[in-house]
C-alpha cells in the first residue's frame, strides 16, 4: 500500500479567495491586456511590413501587389488604432464597485390649490 502525504486537518481549497484585494485584480488584468495589446500591435505591424514588401517586389503582378499594399496600409491603421486603445487601457483605474450613483432626493409633488 502506498503511503499517503495528506495531513488530515489541511482542507483544499475549493474556490475563490476572499482576500485577494479587488485592486491586484484589477491589475493583474490591466496589465494581461496591455501585454496582449502589444503584442497583437507588434505582430499586425510585423505583417503589415511583409505584406508591403511583397507588394514592391511585384511577386503577384501589378494589380494584386496594389490590393496588398492597401490592405497593409489597413493592417497598420488597425495598429494605430490598437495603441490608442492600449493608452486607455494603461491609464485606467478602479471602478468604484457601487452599482448605482447616488440620486438626487425626489420632492413631494406639490397639490393644486381648487379655487
């Protein structure tokens, strides 16, 4: 019989920390995406540049080399775009976790007076 290293009062974690604090969340996914997003900008670059080194070399005749210089030109306005999003992304902070803002206090409709 094979011996077993389990002590019998350790319990498994069976799901989410409590204590993980909402900020190193927030973090920890602000910077998953930013990493993402510059890699995904950086390869679209990559490919923009491939794609437009193609074209000048005219491997694929006139017309198609002109069609693949506009789509390079896309891919990297695309790039362009994503660093914009990246900025934003980088820049942002913790929304405050209240679902609701609070409203304004609601006055009692005034009654008309009968003459």
């Amino acid at each position: 019989m094979a011996k077993r290293n389990v002590r019998q009062d350790v319990v498994a974690a069976t799901g989410f920390d409590s204590r993980v604090d909402q900020n190193e969340i927030f973090e920890i996914d602000r910077s998953t995406l930013v990493l993402q997003l510059r890699t995904l900008g950086r390869v679209i670059n990559e490919g923009a540049e491939e794609i437009e080194m193609v074209a000048a070399e005219r491997v694929f005749g006139k017309s198609l080399s002109r069609t693949l210089k506009r789509r390079a030109e896309k891919l990297r306005l695309i790039a362009k775009d994503l660093k914009g999003v990246l900025r934003l992304v980088e820049r942002s902070q913790v929304v405050k976790p209240h679902g609701r803002s609070a409203a304004k206090p609601v006055r009692p409709l005034k009654r008309k007076e009968r003459n």
